[in-house]
C-alpha cells in the first residue's frame, strides 16, 4: 500500500499583505496579522462611548502636563512589524517618540495601547492582539471589557 503524506493534500492557506488591506472597500474595518486578515464589527454604543472617555482623560492628562506624547483612536494604524505583517487599530494608542509617528500610521511599537474588549472580541484582543503586543515591545497595555471589566501591565 503506497500512502502520501497528509500535506500533499492540503490547501495551502493564503497570505494577505498591507496591499490587501488597503484594497478593502471603505468602511470595511479589518486587522492584519501573519498574513491573516482578521475583519472587525462595527464598534457597538458603548464601545464608543468608553474609547471616547479615555481619549479625552489620557490626551487631557497629557496636554495639562505639557507632555510630547500624541495620542489616537481609529482609524489609526499600528504597524508593529518593519516588514508590515502586522496592521493593528488598538481603540487609544499613545505615542512618545515623534520618529514613529506618520501620516499613515504608528511605524513600531507604541508606547501604550488600549483595548476595549467586548464579548465578540475576548480571545482575539487577550490573546493574539496582547502577545503580538507584548513581543514588539509595547511598553503598556491595557485591555478594558466594555463591561468594566480591566485588565492592565
């Protein structure tokens, strides 16, 4: 009996670039990771409502303490790898060093990410999102569930 091996017969999986993305229609929300496109809900009320309380305490903070760091919500991307297989929108993004900071996006590791997690999006934020940021150097984080529930480094 002659056998082949198992991954003769397997599809091989497709990898989507930065292009890819860009590509996507507007309006469409979606976050690259590996190679993997991963798309996104549409953020729900309350979702909203929290990002927006903690961009005007953070960027707030900042400004009265007359800091330098620039602080974002999306659309604004967060490319963490120099060869960009990695497009992130975390929901606040601090950033210190002006180098990192362009038109298109975050080049690098942010100083500091904030995630709002919701139900939908538990295993995608906890674990992907956190270890692809943890890896890259991101010097804080912070997940908050969009039920109150905080999680922080």
């Amino acid at each position: 009996m002659l056998r082949e091996p198992w991954g003769a017969y397997a599809a091989k999986k497709e990898e989507y670039t930065i292009e890819d993305i860009y590509a996507l229609p507007e309006g469409v929300r979606a976050e690259l990771i590996d190679g993997e496109i991963y798309y996104m809900a549409t953020p729900t009320r309350t979702h909203q409502k929290i990002v927006g309380e903690m961009y005007l305490a953070v960027a707030g903070f900042v400004r009265s303490h007359g800091g330098a760091c620039e602080v974002y919500i999306p659309p604004y991307a967060v490319y963490l790898n120099a060869d960009n297989s990695i497009y992130l929108e975390p929901d606040l993004t601090v950033i210190c060093d002006p180098a990192k900071s362009e038109d298109k996006g975050c080049v690098g590791a942010p100083d500091w990410v904030v995630e709002v997690v919701s139900p939908s999006s538990k295993r995608m934020d906890y674990l992907l999102k956190l270890f692809k940021y943890r890896t890259a150097g991101v010097s804080g984080w912070r997940m908050w569930f969009s039920a109150g529930e905080e999680r922080q480094a």
